[in-house]
DNA sequence: GCCAACGTTGGC
DNA sequence: GCCAACGTTGGC
C-alpha cells in the first residue's frame, strides 16, 4: 500500500464536500499535469491513502484522510466541451488525462503548511520543496507515520 | 495582486 | 533538440 498527497482548492473542493458526497466518494478529476497524471495511473491502487490539502486558501494544509477507492480510468471532463478542463487533443480512443475516484476517511483538524515546515522529521517532503507544485505526489512512509501523528480528530 | 518556479508550446 | 514566449500554480 502507498501513501500519496493530493491537493485541492477548497473553494472547488474541499474535505467537507468530500464528506457530503454520495458515499463520501468523490471522481477526482481535472489533473492537467502529466508527472501527477503519471502518478494516479502507474503508482495509485486501491486501499492506497491520500492527505487531502487544501491549496490556494486563506490557511493552505492538511485537512483529511481519504482513500483511493478505484483504479484510473478517463476523466470525463476533457472530452466536454462546456468544462474548463476540455483538452482538445484527447480523444475516446486516445483518452490523456484519469481520474480516480477518493473516499472520505476522517477530517482532521487543519495541519497547516506552516505548522509542516517546522517539523525537522519533514524536511525532505516533497510537499515542502522549493518551487514544488505537483498536485498529486507520493508520501514517504516515515512522513506518512510522522503527520498521522500530528493529526487530530 | 505579485511573483518565483515550473511546465508546455511551437518556431527554427 | 534548443530555447524563447507564454501559461499555470500557489504561497504570500
């Protein structure tokens, strides 16, 4: 089982919509980067867990535990003209960009980004690295059992 | 809104 | 294959 982080701009989605959700289960779509892409379908399996962090906020950071819950398969939205994330070049036949499908573990007390830059445990996140932007990313194993830690209910 | 860092595109 | 121009991300 692997650990991964994904990030989500809490005003499109956040923890609390996750929870709202049929079944808590949310399609995570809308990836646009091929390294996050390439993450989502060679690495992620189900059973996998994710941090969900809230991006591009008032208090960017950790807000819950979900849970991969599906394998890869086409996101719907960049073959829809209509959505922001239509991407002209895919086709049904050659879809480029997955989504999977995540379900809400638990919210947590917010761990902001803040609060993560000064636990030494965590200085070589990826997360925390100059100029990092990947959206979905791996999370090391040590990482993972050093913010566990941290979380509150 | 600013801007650093990074990714993508496309001419050559 | 190079690289300039442009677009995006995301913290601040």
């Amino acid at each position: 089982m692997a650990y991964w982080l994904m990030k989500s701009e809490p005003d499109e989605v956040s923890i609390d919509d996750v929870l709202a959700a049929p079944e808590q289960t949310v399609a995570w779509f809308g990836v646009r980067n091929y390294q996050a892409r390439n993450f989502m379908r060679d690495g992620m399996r189900p059973g996998d867990l994710a941090l969900f962090y809230h991006s591009s906020c008032a208090e960017p950071g950790i807000a819950g535990i979900v849970e991969i819950c599906s394998g890869a398969y086409p996101d719907a939205s960049q073959f829809d003209p209509a959505s922001h994330y239509v991407d002209p070049k895919a086709t049904q036949e050659q879809p480029r960009w997955i989504s999977v499908d995540v379900r809400a573990v638990r919210k947590t007390a917010l761990l902001s980004l803040k609060q993560l830059r000064t636990i030494p445990a965590l200085d070589g996140m990826r997360l925390l690295a100059k100029g990092s932007r990947l959206s979905v990313m791996p999370v090391e194993p040590h990482e993972w059992r050093t913010i566990e830690a941290l979380l509150e209910q």
